[in-house]
C-alpha cells in the first residue's frame, strides 16, 4: 500500500501503488500549486511548488489550460473560474454542508453574530457552511439586519489551522502522534506563519494549546488569526463519536469579552452540536 502525504504530515486514503495514476497526481499537484500567495505561475514556478520537473510541469499547465481550468498569456498561467465547478458541486451535493446550513441561520438569527463549520484539509481550514448577522444602525427590525463576517469566513475559504479556532478543534481530535507530525511537517515547510501580534507560531505552545483544546473540548482564538476578531469552536461529532467539522462563532472584543463568550456563548454552541450530533 502506498500513501500520498499532505504537507501538514496528515495521510490521505492509501491506496495500491498498481492503483495510483500518477499523472492525475501530478497534474492535482499543479492545480493546487496556485493560492492567495501565489496567483499567477510560469512553468519553473509551478515545477517548484508542485516537485516535478518543469518540462512535466508545463505539459501539465497547457493541459489543464486546454481542459478550460487555467488561463494564460502565454507566459503565466492562473486559475479559470471552471475550477469553481469543484467547489459548486461539493456544495450542492454534499450531505455535511446541507445538515448544518439551518443551525447556523438560527444560531445567527438568535444571537446576530457569525457562524460558521468548517472541515480540516491539511494544513488549512475549509469553510463548508456560514451564517452571519448583526444588529446594526437602525430600531427597524426589517432594515437592521446586515450580513457581517470576519475576514474570510466565505464558503470554500481556506484559513490557517494553526491560528484559528475551528482548526485547533479539529487538530486536537488527532491522536498525538498525529498531531506530532503535522506539526513537524508545518514547521519545516514554514505554515506557521505569524498573522497578528498574538498568533501561536512555536511548536511547543501549539502543541501544548492543541492538547487544552483536547482537554477543554472546544477552542477560544483571540485575534490569532486576525486583530479584533474573538473566535469559539467546538467539534461535531457523528453517532460514532467521530469529530467530523468544527463549529464556531467569532465576534470582535469591543462587542464581547473573551470570558462573556466562554459564559453565554459557548452553552449554545455545545446545545447546537448536540442537536446535529444525530444528523451526521
């Protein structure tokens, strides 16, 4: 058996070495090659992020500019919006994304703040769900209502797992071993980047806040991941005690003390998991 590895030292399904294609795998590489940081690549760029040779890598970014997932001009390649068929149809088909969809309304709704699930993919948090409402600079209920949102906090957004809330919740049902290697893995490739003044970027302090997180069983980030914004998760759980997404809400500290959410928001939260628990 043959497994691929993530850069966050997480495994991915294994698979027989006669059952791995690996052009797909490469051309996949190349596809993901391609980020906030990274908008635009040549062929030597891509090679690079991608660890294949750079003949392979343009074979592969003409392809997929051909198949209509990249455009060029000639030069550099960046992503086509038909990669957003991926995301559109995960979305819309699956289950984990429809289940929770009318708990975060209801949660936004009830407390006029931002909700949101999120799942781990490596080594970064991906929004699968999101709600966020607040009251806002009128008395008219059906004015006052407007859509806020930390930065980010859209459907299909990647954030850094090390510095949010919802990904230390999901790290922390890792077994420690697990949680050994991502972290080994992330600090040679450098993903422990410092967002804001307060942002956890040691190993050590990460592990040992990724550990109370297994201990507490929920998570408060305050502005590690970005200044002003307070953040709370808590895992959940399927019928088989599997952590399967983290839920969370975030809020900025001039509204709400890091203690007032632990009081008055965290029992909601945990009464919401508990609520889906049966639906996962």
């Amino acid at each position: 058996m043959v497994t691929a590895k993530t850069v966050s030292g997480l495994s991915s399904f294994p698979i027989a070495k006669a059952d791995m294609i690996e052009g797909m795998a490469k051309g996949m590489a190349v596809l993901e090659s391609f980020d906030t940081q990274r908008q635009r690549l040549n062929a030597t760029l891509a090679a690079e992020r991608a660890g294949i040779t750079r003949a392979a890598a343009r074979r592969h970014l003409l392809t997929l500019t051909h198949l209509g997932y990249l455009e060029t001009d000639g030069s550099y390649f960046w992503l086509a919006a038909k990669v957003l068929r991926f995301s559109g149809s995960y979305l819309a088909s699956a289950r984990l994304p429809r289940v929770v969809q009318p708990e975060l309304n209801r949660l936004a709704a009830q407390v006029q703040a931002s909700f949101s699930v999120a799942v781990l993919d490596g080594g970064e948090v991906v929004i699968i769900g999101r709600s966020g409402v607040e009251w806002k600079g009128s008395t008219d209920a059906k004015t006052a209502l407007v859509r806020v949102l930390a930065y980010g906090l859209h459907l299909g957004a990647r954030l850094p797992a090390h510095a949010t809330s919802t990904g230390r919740v999901l790290l922390a049902a890792k077994t420690k071993s697990e949680v050994n290697a991502w972290l080994k893995a992330s600090a040679e490739a450098g993903n422990l980047t410092r967002l804001t003044l307060h942002t956890t970027t040691d190993p050590r302090k990460l592990k040992s806040a990724i550990d109370q997180v297994r201990l507490d069983d929920y998570c408060l980030a305050s502005e590690e991941h970005e200044v002003g914004v307070h953040a709370l998760a808590v895992p959940l759980r399927d019928m088989r005690g599997q952590t399967v997404a983290a839920l969370n809400v975030v809020t900025s500290p001039q509204r709400m003390s890091a203690e007032a959410m632990r009081r008055d928001l965290l029992p909601l939260l945990l009464d919401a998991a508990r609520e889906l628990r049966p639906l996962l």
